[in-house]
C-alpha cells in the first residue's frame, strides 16, 4: 500500500509579500545588479518597492545597448539613460550585424556625457566619420573602443579633443594620414593603451614617435599589419615608454633585430610580445628578452625565420613564466 501522498503548503500573496519584505534593500540591490537594462525596467514594474529600488543609480553605472533596441525602443532607451545618472561605461553592440544609423548612436550616448567615462563599439558598428566626429565632445571619455573603417581627417581631429583618454583603440583605420595620427597623438598625452592595428596609410613612424614621445606611460601598444612602422620609431618607443607591457606587431616586417633589441632591454615589465612575420628579427632579441623580461608569458614568433632553435632554447631557459610560444614557419626549428 502506497504511503499517504504529503500535502504540499503553499504560501498566500500577503506570506509571499512578507517575505520580500524581509530582505533588506541591499540584498535586493545586489540580487537586481545581475539583470540586464531592460529586466530591471520590467522589474519596476513588479510593485512599489521594486520600482524605487531599481532606480538606485549603482545599477545603472554599466550599460550593454544591441542596436536593435536603439532602432526598435528608442524611447524606451532614452527613459534608461534618463535614469542612469551615474552611468560611467557603455558598450553598443549588433548582434543582427545589420547597417546601423550612425547618428542615432552617437545621440543615446551623448545623452549620457555627463558621467559617462568609457565607450565601446562593438566591432560590428562602423560609425560613419561624421558620427565619429561628434563623438569628439564627449569630454569626460578616458576610454573610447570603435571601429576605424571610415574614419577620415575630420573624425581624427574631433577625437583629438578627448584630452582625458587613457585607452584608445581603433583599428582598421585606412583612410587616416600619419599627419592626422601625429596629430591625434600630440594632442592626447595620458595613453596607456592604443590600439590601431591595420591602419596601413597612417600608423607610419612619425605617427608612432609622436605617440611614444607624448604618452610616457604607455603600457599596451598594438600596432599589427602597420607595415610603415620600421625599427626606428620602435627605438623611441624603447626610450620613451619603459612601462610597456604589451607589444603587437604581426605583420610589421620593417622592424628588425637591433630595434627589437632595444624594446627587449628597456622595457623589463613586458608580458606580451608578438612578432609574427617580422622576418629579420634574430636569436638576440629573444636573448634579451629571457634576460631583461622576466614577467615574460606570452611569445609569437610565427614566421621569424632568421631565429634558431638554439635561440628559442634560451628563452624557454630564461622565460620562466612563459605560458605561450608559437615557433610555426620558423625554417630549422623544430616544432614538437
């Protein structure tokens, strides 16, 4: 015989209310911290109590933004920005990858300029160079993460105007000149990350000296496919900015051993170093890399095809912490 099934207890609305009652406003808070914008808005909804806590400006200091809200609830996003009065990081995405309208973008974050310290662009917005350039009243950005597709003279010099900026990254600038990027790196002297990988017209060696001699604590420098940029201004990258960390340089086929030699001795805080296809780069460099770098984790040496296996034995030998070692299209090293 089956034993007496247990009834289970429900709870009525008002135990339910009680309960919710109960937690205090800062748990509720850091529970409510986890959901994106527009479940919180539905959350206000919910009852009085949720409607004021939701609108604590501590939950509203990150916002993530998909375009398709922006086309599609406009209003809707603009009542959250009105109400993020304390907003300091904004990231837009596309996750349709669909065409964009420019202006409209840069108008929802303007709205937040007042506070707002950070912006990012996803990848997949490729703001028109108009809409970049408005971009440049937003003076209270330290950091600013955008497409560069068609970024022109222009745009370069609104965002000149960020004199606050510590991070910049803006890839894929083609149609900017080494002027406007010399320029842009006179006018901007608090970087400590810059990113402009694939700006093939612009990013030449008097653009990346201005950089290095105006932005003494640059820390992260990615400068891949910049095949202008030769060992010469990586030279003053050398002496001007001892606390580099992260160097990129895939593609940069100009830049040779004695410069890398200099990078390798004069910046001992290096973690990330690649120098993939920068063909005449030699056992030496990574001789004074296993010497003077000792944080060392991360190497691409894809393609460097003057280094020797001997070569690459000594730095595993002195890398004591390397993590990441890439020795493919390396001739005469052996890639077990």
């Amino acid at each position: 015989m089956a034993p007496p099934s247990k009834k289970l207890k429900t709870c009525t609305d008002d135990e339910i209310s009680s309960h919710h009652q109960a937690i205090p406003d800062e748990i509720w808070i850091s529970i409510l911290s986890y959901l994106p914008p527009f479940s919180l808005t539905t959350m206000s909804k919910t009852s009085r109590r949720f409607h004021q806590l939701v609108r604590d400006p501590t939950l509203w200091t990150n916002l993530t933004i998909d375009w398709q809200s922006i086309k599609n609830r406009t209003s809707s996003v603009e009542g959250i920005i009105s109400r993020a009065t304390k907003i300091k990081s904004m990231t837009v995405k596309n996750r349709t990858f669909e065409q964009v309208n420019s202006p409209q973008i840069v108008m929802i974050a303007k709205k937040a300029s007042n506070t707002l310290k950070s912006l990012t662009l996803s990848p997949e917005i490729a703001l028109g160079n108009n809409a970049v350039a408005k971009l440049g009243s937003m003076t209270n950005l330290t950091s600013l993460e955008l497409a560069g597709d068609w970024i022109k003279t222009t745009g370069i010099k609104e965002i000149g105007n960020l004199v606050k900026l510590e991070r910049l990254k803006m890839p894929g600038a083609e149609q900017v000149t080494p002027k406007d990027l010399k320029d842009l790196f006179s006018q901007l002297t608090n970087l400590k990350l810059v990113d402009i990988s694939d700006c093939k017209k612009g990013a030449s060696d008097m653009a990346v000296t201005a950089l290095a001699q105006n932005n003494p604590n640059l820390e992260y420098l990615a400068l891949d496919e910049c095949e202008l940029v030769t060992g010469k201004s990586m030279k003053i990258v050398a002496e001007k900015c001892p606390n580099l960390k992260h160097l990129s340089l895939d593609g940069c086929y100009q830049v040779n051993d004695p410069a890398m030699v200099k990078i390798a001795s004069s910046c001992p805080n290096l973690t990330y170093v690649s120098l993939g296809l920068c063909s005449t780069v030699k056992d030496t460099t990574l001789k004074h890399l296993a010497i003077n770098c000792q944080d060392l984790s991360f190497v691409n040496l894809f393609g460097c095809s003057y280094i020797t296996e001997r070569g690459v034995g000594k730095l595993v030998e002195g890398a004591t912490k390397l993590k990441y070692l890439c020795i493919r299209g390396m001739i005469g090293v052996g890639q077990a």
